[in-house]
C-alpha cells in the first residue's frame, strides 16, 4: 500500500483499526516528500524529527485509545504564514528566513491538540502577495500537473502538495483567492470559509480584514473534517465570530433536493477562457440532475471588486508589515542608528512587489488621499457585501470560476503589476465581502497538456455546511477530483 | 482625481515606510504608482453619498477579554530570537529624537 | 502694564494615564511596576508585537477608561472603536500604537476647578481616548561616541487613557488646578495612583500666547514628557515668557514640539526640523467596533464612588467644616475614608477631628514621610484619643505626646495614657497644693507680678505645669493659680504668710 496517497479519512480508519501507525504514515510521507520535493519544490521547510515525534504521541494516544479524533496521528503541513512554535516561519520573505516563533497559532494549537501530525511550511509568495508563487524570496513552485507552470498562490505551495500526494491535507490562507486559485490550478479541494469563522490568531497578517485560514484537501469530505477541528470562536482573536459550529458530516445529503444555485452573469462576462467555461457549464447541468434549481444573478458593483480589494490591501498591509524592522526577529541590518537599521533592513528583506504595497499603502492612508481612496473604497465595499445578500435572499449558494485562465507558465506572467492585479477578478471579490467559498476541480482542460479547472461555490455567511453539502454531492457524482498528476519521482 | 506620483512624493512614502530605494526603483515605482492610482479612481464613479463604510459586526461588553493576568512567555524565549541583545534587553544603536515621525 | 500683561496664555492639556487594571490592555501579561520588575518579564507575543499576535481587548479597561468619562462628565459614547497610529519607532513594536481616533470612549466633558489664588475655572475636557503604553528605552550613551539604546517591553501595551483638554486654561495657576484636578479625580476612582516617579501619570501641555482681547489663537508649541507637577509649571511659564519674547521682538513662534530641561530649566526643540506627521490613522481591522451598550454605562456609574466635589459639599454641609479643611480632607480619597472612619468612633464635633487629623497627625505623616494609609494612628484610635482630650482625661499638649507615641509603635491612646501616668491631674487640692509651692519659690516673680508684669502670669502657669510634668489641667491651673495670687496682700506678713505656708506642705 502506498500510504502517501491515502485521504484524511482513510489514514484515520486504518489508524483507528490499528492497521497503520502513524509513524508508518508520516515516514511514507516524509519519503514522498524526498521523492517528489525536488521536482514540485513546495516546502520551505520539512520538520521530520518533530514530525516523527508528534507521530510517536499520536500512535500512543492510539493504542490507548484516548483522546482520539479523526485526525490522531494523520501528518498535514502548512502554509509558512501560519506560527509553528519551534518550526521556521518565513512567509516566503528574506526578512523572516530564520524566524523561528516559539507559539502555536490557534489552528496549529487546535491540530496539534486533536493529535494531528505536523510535517513541514509551504512556499508561497512572500508575505501572500502574488498568485503564482513566483513572488516567494527563496524560488519557484512548480504545478505538479505540469511542471513548466505555476501552481498559483499564494497558497501554492499547499496546493501542490495536495496535488502531489506530499501530504493528505494542508492548511492555506486566503486573503484574495489565496486558497481557492492554487486549488482550482492544482485539482484539490479548497475551503475559504467565512471571515472570522476560524481564529487568525498567529497567522501573520496581510490583510487583517480579508485573511481567512481555511484547508486543502482531496476532496470535500476531507475539508469539512478540518474545518471541523480547526473552526470556532478563539478568545484571542476579538474578530472570530461566536456562532456555535455545525457538524459538517450532517450535511452529506447526497443530493441537492431544494437547493438553488445562482449564476453570477458578471463572472462569466467577456475573457473567461472557453477550456474553463465549458467544464462550469457541465457542472451546472450536473448540479441542475442531482436537483437543484440553477438560475441567474447579478452582483453589480462586481467591476468595482479589483480596486476595493487592492485599496484595502495595501492599507492594511502597510501596516501589518510595519513590525518587520529587524528589532525583535529576522533579518537586521544594523546601520549607525534606529533609522538606519529601519531602513537597511526593509530594503533587504522585503521584495519589490511587497515594497510596492507597503508604499501604495502608506499612500491611500496618508493625509491628503484618506477620504478619496481607503474610506471610499471601504463604503464600496459595503455596496460588494449588500450585493451578496441581496442574491443570498434569493439563492442559497453562488457558482462560479475560480479563475477565467488555467495554470499560466512560469514567468509569464510577472510583467506588468497593474495587469497582475487585474487578473483575480472572480477571487477577490469575496474577501471583502466576508463571505465563505469552496473550490473544487470541475474538470479538466481538453489541450494537452491537459489542466484542472476549478470551480467555486460561494455561500452565505457562516453557511460552509451547505457549501459542503453541495460540493460533497457533486463529488460522489463526478471523479475530477480522484484525478492524480503523475510524477516523476 | 488623476494624481501623478512624482518621485519626490515616492522618496516621501518610502521614508514614511522606513523603505530605503535606490534611484532607479524611485523612478520605476513612481510610473507604476501612477498607473495604479489612476485605475483606482474608477470607484469615483460610484455614488456612495449615501454609504456608511464597511465594518466588522459590533462586538460588546460580554466578548471582551475578561481582566485576569496570565503567565507571561519566557524571557529567554523571547530574547531568543533578538538580533542584538545586551544582557536581558534588546539593543538598538542610538534612537535619534528625529527618526520618530 | 508690563508686555507679559499684555498677552493672554492659551493653553490645553493632554494627560496620558496607565489604567490600574491586573492585565494589560490586549494581552494577559500583568501589569507591574515597571520602575522595578525585572526587564523583559511581563511580556507576551501580543505586547511585543511578534508575527501574527493579536489583541484582544481587557474589559476592565474600557469600564475604568468608562468611569474616568463618567467622573470628567463626559459622553460615553455607544460606538467606539480602536485605530492604528502609524510611526515607527522602538518603543513601538508592532509599528503603530492601537489608539482611538475618530470615535473615542469618552467626549465632550468638564472640570470646575478652583487655583491657588481661589480663582475658579471652567475647562472643558475634549474626550479621552483608551489607548496602549509603549515600551522603555534606556538611552546609553557612550563617551567614544558608540551611543545605544536598550528597550524593556515591560510596559509595553499597559492600558493608557488620554485625557485630552480643550485650550482652556489662561494661566499657569489654571493649568496647575487641572492637571491636581485630574490626578485627584484618577487616584479617587481608583484607576491610577497619581504616582508621577513611577510614570504612571504623564502631563503634556500645549501652549500659545495671543494680544488679549483677540480671539485668534497665536501658534502653539507642544512641550512634551512633564513629568512632575513642578515641570508642567515651571515650563508652561518658561514657554509663555519665551513666546511673549518672541512676540515683543517682532518675531513669529515656530509650531513645534519642545522637550523640557529640568537641568537648565528651559525648554528646547526636539527636533531639527520639523516633520509633519503622518500618522496614517484607520480603523484597527484587528479589533471590531465596541458597542458600548446603555446598561454598562449604568452599571459602571453605579459604582462610581462620590467624587471630590460632591465629597467637600457633603463635608461643609454636614460636619460643618471649613471648606479649607474639607478641600484638604477630601484631597485624597484615603484621608477622607480616615476622617469619616474616625468619626465613626467619635462624639464630639466634627472639626476637631478634621483639626487633629490635619494638624497633628499631617505633621507626624510629613516629617516621617508616612502615607495615610501606612500610618500606625488608626482612625478609631485617633478619634478615641480627642476623646479622652475632650473628657478631661489628657490636656492636649500631653495627648500631642500620645499620638506621637501611638504614631511610632501603633500603641493604643489608653494603653499609652496609663503606662505612661500622663493622665490630666485636674484635682484642687493637689493642684492648689503645687500652686502654694510654686508661689513660695518664685517670690520675686509675684512680686514682678504685682508690680504689673502681667506676663510673669503664663510663666508661673509653666512652672506649675512643669511641676505636674504636663499633666496638670490647665484652665484648673489658671483658676487656682488667679486666685491665690489675689489672695496674697502688699504686706510683709503677707510674704512670711506665703513662705510658711509653702513650708508647711
Ligand atoms: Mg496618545
Ligand atoms: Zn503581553
């Protein structure tokens, strides 16, 4: 049996027989990592000896049969965003390269509490600016459905491992599409959920407002598993919402009896992709046969998604990456005084796309430029979120592209930055509006080389469990996402 | 409300950001930014007259964190991690009055 | 009319206030004195803004940050929220200081307040805003020129209120009556200690001058980091003697922000050149808006304990006091706990309460530098002691001796009393026995007195009370001592009479 590519669910029935042992499982990993690592380049940093030390309190906790869950002893790695007490944490900056926090985020906590096994930190652009991976600080990962292409980011690195069999399930972040565009580029599974749903408490920040944590997985199943242990109100982090969390399994109904399903018309306008929109249209047809209504909506301030998104961000941003001034960790550049230090510091550790943010930042803050960009920007965004629950009055989910363009090829795309930020219309504006989405693969380009599609399914506020209801009966009637790339290992 | 971003305003928010540039990325920066900024104000076509700004819901006296001091981390976990310590400090070289700004 | 009268100060105030609450203001770490806890030992991810900490807000903080308003009759406001004040410096480790901005806690309140010179003013006080403190710098500076600087998180992120005054103050009395008014109000609510040595209580003051009768207000400078009442003082009237300078010599006060010099007492430029600040405030996206909701505000004014004011009212009203012993009584929460706590435990008038404990046991507290609330005198006892004054049983010179020997063991007023036979002998024939002796010594003395040397009278009352040491009660003295020197006629019989008498006993 080759355990690497078991889903969360079988690794935790066989560990639950006792069929497997964790530390079986987690070497399989480890040597899956060895194999293919080199050839999708996904991970900053792969933690074995604590992998395998978690892994031998995993199997104990097995054998004695307490304080089991269903994902005692199964290994997950994570986006190099989220805080690993004792492991690197980078954010995929020089300014970071050797930070090494000594707390937990919540969600690595919550895991780690339920006896899940961690394994390594995913590339991804650095400080989650960008959609390729190609803004990371130290190199390139690859889509393991094609390696001459990106896996898109900023959660890329999370995806293709996925994608890879390099681990059953990772933990991205999705500030602007971050999870649900490496998913839909790589064919796995991927949940934003709901802004505040799970606690942010250690990821580091890009955009406080719009960063959600959420899992990539095989499949849906998968994902509502993780969202499960990971979800819920954290008392550190004052914006995690209260509202109790569903059991996700109760909503695998198999079936989408009373579920109406709109169409926003505005994200299937002109420069989607006809290999994109054609796997989209099937699905439509597909959830229309397993009985849902599928009807047309429009969310009409969607024009106005980019420059709300990029306002906002780059607000936030600027302020967020203000503690990186080599004081108290990371890389420093002593100079004759603070403000040296400050300086030669910024300058060597951060990117130029991350400099560019920080400045447009400090910018639409800035006295002068207030009023006419951050404040406007945050009330068109009031008008991006009433847009949603007008159509959520009438619809129960959204279902739409994930993005209008497969995978694009390494380097083709790092031109122009004002070009780059116009591509992520149909992720971005969800963030802002705070709404959950789940992406799934839907199918797959027809040219060779041929490349998943992926969809998304967005819900109402806190409503992740019909997101999953949906996606959960789309997947036992379909098998784009039991797909595997192969690999040359 | 098109607004070129000249290099000086440029140096301007790269001091305010602490962000040393070198000449080049000045120029560059300055040209990308004013594409950028003139893009953006596309949202002055919206009517928003009548828009509160967008916030998180409220929260009240119940979800605020109760007063109880917990155990601090340790100092050695925290200095860990310093780039220049000196003894059970953190050391800077000279803070001058006139960097705070 | 000198220049100085011919200009009017204008001048307001902004008050920063560590809160007194057991955690900081978005973190668990407890709050310490930071003039004494070991560097870098109270801290957390949070307060030392380490990659991907969050705040969470203290309750307790914005329930004080809440009574403060209430006590400065401020609106609470039912929306506020927190926003980023963005600069970079190393006391600031996150990169901005999560402040409030456009919707503070508190707004639109006032003071009454009444200086020195009994002048009264009213200020109003413009909002006070929750905010966080910033960590210390340690400032070394080395003689090859290789200065540094050490920073202790310590403080970093200990609740801070700003308290922040319009432009109402005229005069450096005015500002000196606020800034004692504040301090009073925070230390009786409970919620600082008013320590200034501690940094606990930090003054700032901004100050302009203008031609009086104009209306416009001239430019101003803000003087930074006063520390003491005796430098928000001594540099508000340095800075309005220097501005008016400026001003008589045809010239224009640069607006700037000025250190104060306690050394060469004056105030200097912090800097060069002046920046303009850019503080790039927003909504603190990590922190949702606070919903302050009627019920808490009702809750918190419940508690509210009475405030200076309506304390000193209460106290002229109802003990008949002076309002100059009632202010100095109600200066201090504690003092006036001890007061009403001794009159608990005392029958007579109020005042002579309020006499002894300003008069006598002050003197005691200030010569040993003792706090009323360290001091060994508890008020039962005290009031026990003007008891046993008031019922004859000790004459006040010997019950100042109790109290002084209560104040340095912590012993009872009759314990002492008794060990000590300093019980008030107010007997006639013992006393008139002690009288006959004194006359018999101190024939020359009479005879003075009858000359007409009135003041050889006290001094025959001070042998008499030597005589007792002290005990003697004095108006039994007097009466005694009236009347047997009336009694003595001019005659030389007279005399021999007075001297065998005197032998006789
Ligand atoms: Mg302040
Ligand atoms: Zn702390």
């Amino acid at each position: 049996m080759d355990l690497h590519t078991l889903s969360v669910r079988q690794a935790s029935d066989l560990l639950q027989t006792g069929e497997i042992t964790s530390v079986a499982l987690t070497s399989a990993i480890l040597e899956r990592i060895r194999a293919v690592e080199p050839t999708v380049r996904a991970h900053i940093t792969v933690s074995d000896d604590l992998a395998l030390q978690q892994a031998e309190a995993a199997d104990a906790r097995l054998r004695a049969g307490e304080q089991v869950t269903a994902l005692t002893g199964v290994p997950y790695s994570v986006k190099d965003c989220l805080s690993t007490k004792g492991v690197r944490t980078t954010c995929a900056s020089k300014i970071l390269e050797t930070y090494v926090p000594r707390y937990n985020a919540t969600v690595i906590q919550r895991l780690e509490d339920a006896g899940a096994v961690l394994v390594g930190k995913h590339n991804m652009d650095e400080f989650g600016m960008g959609s390729s991976c190609e803004n990371s600080a130290f190199f390139n990962t690859h889509n393991p459905w094609d390696t001459a292409r990106v896996p898109g980011g900023s959660s890329g690195g999370s995806a293709a491992a996925v994608a890879a069999e390099m681990t059953p399930f990772a933990l991205g972040e999705d500030t602007g599409g971050s999870i649900r565009m490496p998913a839909g580029f790589c064919g796995v599974t991927g949940l934003k959920p709901t802004y505040g749903r799970v606690s942010r408490y250690g990821l580091i920040a890009l955009v406080s407002s719009f960063d959600s944590i959420g899992p990539l997985a095989r499949d849906v199943a998968d994902a509502a598993l993780v969202t499960q242990t990971i979800a819920g109100h954290d008392p550190r982090d004052n914006t995690s919402l209260r509202a109790p969390v569903p059991d996700y399994a109760q909503a695998f109904t198999g079936d989408l009896k009373g579920v109406t399903l709109g169409v926003p018309v505005e994200y299937f306008a002109e420069g989607i992709n006809p290999a994109v929109e054609a796997p989209i249209r099937a699905a439509l047809e597909q959830f229309r046969d397993l009985g849902a209504e599928v009807r047309e909506v429009s969310l009409p301030h969607t024009p106005y998604a980019i420059p709300v998104y990029y306002l906002i961000l780059f607000a936030e941003a600027s302020s967020n990456l203000a503690r990186f001034d080599g004081v108290r960790f990371g890389l420093s550049s002593d100079g004759a005084d603070v403000l040296e230090r400050y300086l030669q510091t910024r300058h060597a550790g951060f990117g130029d796309e991350v400099k560019r943010r920080i400045m447009l930042g400090a910018f639409a803050l800035s006295a002068g430029y207030y009023d006419a960009y951050y404040l406007r920007a945050q009330k068109v965004r009031a008008l991006l979120r009433q847009d949603f629950d007008r159509v959520f009055a009438e619809v129960d989910a959204l279902v739409a592209p994930v993005c209008p363009t497969p995978a694009f090829k390494l380097g083709e795309k790092v031109a122009d930055p004002l070009t780059m930020y116009l591509s992520d219309v149909h992720v971005v504006a969800i963030n802002p509006a705070g709404v959950p989405a789940l992406a799934l693969p839907c199918g797959f380009t027809g040219d060779a080389p041929s490349l998943p599609v992926g969809m998304q399914l967005i819900g109402r506020p806190l409503d992740e469990a019909t997101l999953f209801r949906i996606g959960h009966a789309y997947q036992q009637a379909t098998h784009w996402h039991l797909a595997r790339p192969t690999l040359a290992s | 409300m098109s607004q070129r971003i000249d290099s000086d305003l440029v140096q301007h928010i790269a001091f305010l950001t602490r962000l040393a540039l070198t000449e080049e990325e000045t120029a560059l920066f300055s040209e990308q930014f004013s594409a950028i900024i003139d893009y953006f104000d596309v949202l002055g076509e919206v009517d928003v007259s009548a828009v509160a700004p967008f916030t998180q819901p409220q929260i009240t006296q119940a979800e605020l964190r109760e007063d109880v001091a917990h155990p601090s981390m340790a100092r050695e976990d925290f200095l860990a991690n310093i780039p220049q310590r000196q003894g059970d400090y953190v050391r800077v070289s000279m803070v001058l009055e006139n960097s705070r700004m | 009319m000198n220049c100085i009268q011919r200009y009017e100060p204008v001048i307001g105030m902004e008050i920063h206030a560590e809160l007194h609450t057991q955690s900081k203001m978005f973190c668990g770490c407890a709050v310490t004195d930071t003039t004494v806890a070991e560097p870098n030992t109270t801290i957390c991810p949070v307060c030392t803004g380490l990659p991907g900490a969050m705040p969470a807000v203290n309750r307790e903080a914005v329930a004080q940050a809440m009574m403060v308003g209430l006590a400065l009759n401020c609106q609470i406001n039912e929306f506020t929220n927190f926003a980023r004040k963005n600069y970079f410096y190393p006391d600031l480790p996150k990169g901005y200081q999560i402040s409030q901005y456009d919707f503070p806690i508190a707004t639109n309140g006032w003071v009454d307040v009444t200086d020195e010179n009994s002048a009264a003013h009213h200020i109003r006080v413009r909002r006070a805003h929750m905010e966080e403190d910033t960590a210390k710098l340690f400032h070394i500076y080395e003689p090859g020129g290789a200065d540094y600087t050490l920073i202790d998180f310590n403080r970093c992120g200990i609740p801070l209120l700003e308290i922040v005054s319009e432009p109402d103050m005229h005069s450096v009395e005015a500002v000196q009556a606020y800034a004692t008014k504040i301090r009073e109000t925070l230390r009786y609510l409970g919620v600082n200690s008013g320590d200034m040595e501690k940094g606990v209580l930090r003054f700032e003051a901004n100050v302009s001058v203008r031609p009086r009768g104009s209306d416009t207000l001239g430019t101003r400078t803000e003087i930074k980091n006063l520390n003491s009442f005796r430098a928000l003082t001594l540099a508000t009237a340095y800075e309005i003697e220097r501005q008016i300078a400026i001003l008589e010599a045809g010239g224009g006060v640069v607006q700037e922000t000025l250190g104060w010099d306690a050394l060469r007492n004056a105030t200097f430029s912090q800097r060069g050149k002046e920046h303009a600040h850019d503080y790039r405030y927003f909504p603190e996206p990590d922190l949702p808006p606070l919903r302050i909701e009627r019920a808490w505000v009702n809750e918190v004014a419940a508690i509210l304990p009475e405030l200076p004011d309506a304390k000193h009212a209460r106290f002229v009203a109802d003990y008949g006091l002076t309002p100059q012993d009632a202010r100095i009584l109600v200066g201090d929460r504690a003092v006036a706990g001890y007061f009403e706590s001794a009159l608990h435990a005392y029958t007579g008038a109020p005042s002579s309460v309020a006499k002894w404990l300003i008069g006598e046991l002050f003197y005691l507290m200030n010569r040993d530098n003792v706090s009323i609330e360290a001091a060994q005198v508890r008020p039962a006892a005290l009031a026990r002691l003007i008891g046993l004054v008031d019922a004859g049983t000790l004459n006040p010179n010997s019950a100042k001796a109790v109290l002084g020997e209560m104040f340095a063991t912590g012993g009872q007023p009759e314990a002492i009393v008794e060990a000590k036979g300093l019980a008030q002998i107010s007997d006639d024939e013992r006393l008139a026995a002690v009288v006959a002796q004194v006359l018999a010594d101190n024939a020359a003395q009479v005879v003075a007195y009858r000359a007409g040397k009135d003041s050889v009278f006290q001094w025959l009352m001070g042998q008499v009370m030597r005589a007792t040491r002290g005990r003697a009660a004095p108006d039994v003295v007097r009466r005694l001592l009236s009347a047997a020197l009336a009694s003595i006629d001019d005659s030389s019989e007279g005399r021999d009479r007075i001297k065998s008498q005197a032998q006789a006993l």
